[in-house]
C-alpha cells in the first residue's frame, strides 16, 4: 500500500520539497487503488497535514470515493449562490419558465448543514452571482458569458414579490439576495462573483486563506455549472471539496435518465473531490472527534 512516507521519498527524489507537493503526489498514487484500500491513509495523511496547534477538531465524513477526516478550524461550508434570481417565484430561473422545484428541495437540508457547522464554529462563506448596475463586468459585447445572461434577460427591470423594483442579476437588489431560509448571518463571509466559478477575479482565495481554511464543503446551485466550476479551480489551488449532493441541484436534464447533476457528482468524486450527503456531515460533527 502506498504511505505517506513513500510519497515524500518520491517527491524528495524529484526535487519537491514543500509539504503540499508531498500530499499532491501521494493523493495521485492513490487514484488507481479501491475506495477501501485508500480510507486509512487518506485519514492518516489528512492528520498528519493538519496544524500542530489546530484549535478545531478531527472530523471524518463518510464519502465517495472514500471517508475524508477534516480538521473543522479549517474548514468552510460554501453556499453557491441560493439566490432569489436561481431558486424563488419571480425570480430569474422561474420567469424563463425553468423548473426550480429541484433547487427548493436542496433548502431544508443546506439549512440544516449550516446550523450544525455554525454550532461547531465552522466558518460560512456565500458566493452571490451578479453584476454591476452598468453590466461592465459581464464582458465584451460579444463574449459568451455576457450575451448567455442577456437571454435570461440581466439588467433588466422587474417587480420583486414584494412589489419593489429590483433588477435580473444585479447587485444589491431582491433578485440576487441569498434566499430567505439561508440567509447569511453576523460574521459570515458574502462573496460577488460575476462568472461561473466563485474564483475567478474574485477575493475568494485570498479571504480563505486569510481564514487559514484548506477544506470546503460545497452547497448550492447549479450543479454542473457553477458549483461544479467552483470546485474545479478550488482542487486547482489545493482545496479539498466534499460536495453535499443533496444540498445542490441542476434543472438542466432534470428529467433525463442520467442528468447534469448526476454526471456531475460522478466527475467530482472522480477527479476534483468527494461528494457526500447532509445526513452525513451533520452525524460526523455529532459523533467524537477522529483520530488516526
């Protein structure tokens, strides 16, 4: 069986010296072996990377393609923009006549997920997709990403629920607001973006390394879009993402036999993560902490 130590011997033989180089070519040699074989050294390379002084506790979740053990001081639950825009009558999604059903469903257990990472101090960090008033950074007249959002009608002017103006995918307004069952609470961590993934010219990185946080677990909509754009540049800069399937959703081929969401979760556990379930998360931080 691969160990950590053998990793650091092939790193230290190819000239790599720091401890994330390590992890990333010890995790590589695990790719090929079974789920089973791999759960005891993902966990014993997981607390041997941890902080000497983490201030948080071991916590190992149950996961495809094996258990992961995370260290909750550094670690964040991402929500992926469960805005009014993607998941409330009136909203964007539902006036272009998209079944939003799927999303709503994906609301009780991401509350449930955020009231038990809060009860352990486990950080929270909200990506909200919108634009400038002026649309300035929605790109080029020509780009892709600009002329996809003008079909779904950004910019402009609509009535909120509420009968107040408000603006399709636009800051400040009701149309991008968090949804009212999730909504961000004091000292939680509210992040514009204005393309798919939540990284891209954004602060993100900065302000969760800034956290000291290295584990995400991943929430929100759109499955195949931007959550799992979000997770992709998050495995880039060596985030490690469990994403909580039942706590996202994808209209996109909804009704197909195997849908975006699907493939989506089979992707992510395959290259860029683990996927588990709130049922999951919330009974591992119930349960004592993990050890090696």
């Amino acid at each position: 069986m691969t160990t950590l130590s053998d990793a650091a011997q092939g790193a230290s033989e190819r000239g790599w010296v720091t401890r994330r180089e390590i992890l990333a070519a010890f995790s590589a040699a695990l790719i090929a072996r079974p789920a089973h074989a791999a759960v005891a050294t993902i966990e014993a390379g997981a607390i041997a990377d941890a902080p000497a002084r983490s201030t948080g506790r071991f916590v190992r979740i149950d996961a495809k393609p094996a258990p992961i053990v995370i260290d909750t001081a550094h670690t964040a639950v991402v929500v992926v923009d469960m805005q009014n825009d993607f998941g409330a009558e009136g909203g964007m999604f539902q006036r272009a006549g998209i079944d939003i059903s799927m999303i709503q469903r994906a609301v009780p257990p991401t509350a449930a997920t955020l009231s038990a990472a809060r009860s352990l101090g486990i950080k929270v960090v909200y990506l909200k997709m919108a634009f400038r008033p002026d649309l300035s950074d929605a790109g080029l007249p020509e780009s892709p990403n600009r002329r996809r959002h003008l079909l779904f009608g950004v910019g402009q002017v609509v009535r909120s629920p509420t009968g107040a103006a408000s603006r399709i995918l636009i800051r400040d307004t009701w149309n991008t607001d968090i949804l009212p069952q999730l909504t961000p609470q004091a000292g939680d961590t509210v992040v514009y973006k204005h393309r798919f993934s939540g990284f891209y010219q954004t602060d993100l990185d900065a302000k969760l390394q800034r956290m000291g946080v290295r584990y995400l677990i991943v929430t929100g909509c759109t499955t195949s879009v931007c959550v799992e754009s979000t997770i992709r540049d998050a495995m880039f800069r060596d985030y490690s993402c469990v994403l909580l399937e039942d706590c996202t959703a994808e209209p996109i081929g909804h009704d197909l036999p195997r849908s975006n969401h699907d493939a989506s979760l089979l992707v992510i556990q395959t290259s860029f993560g683990w996927v588990s379930h709130s049922d999951e998360f919330v009974s591992a931080l119930r349960r004592p902490a993990a050890t090696a």
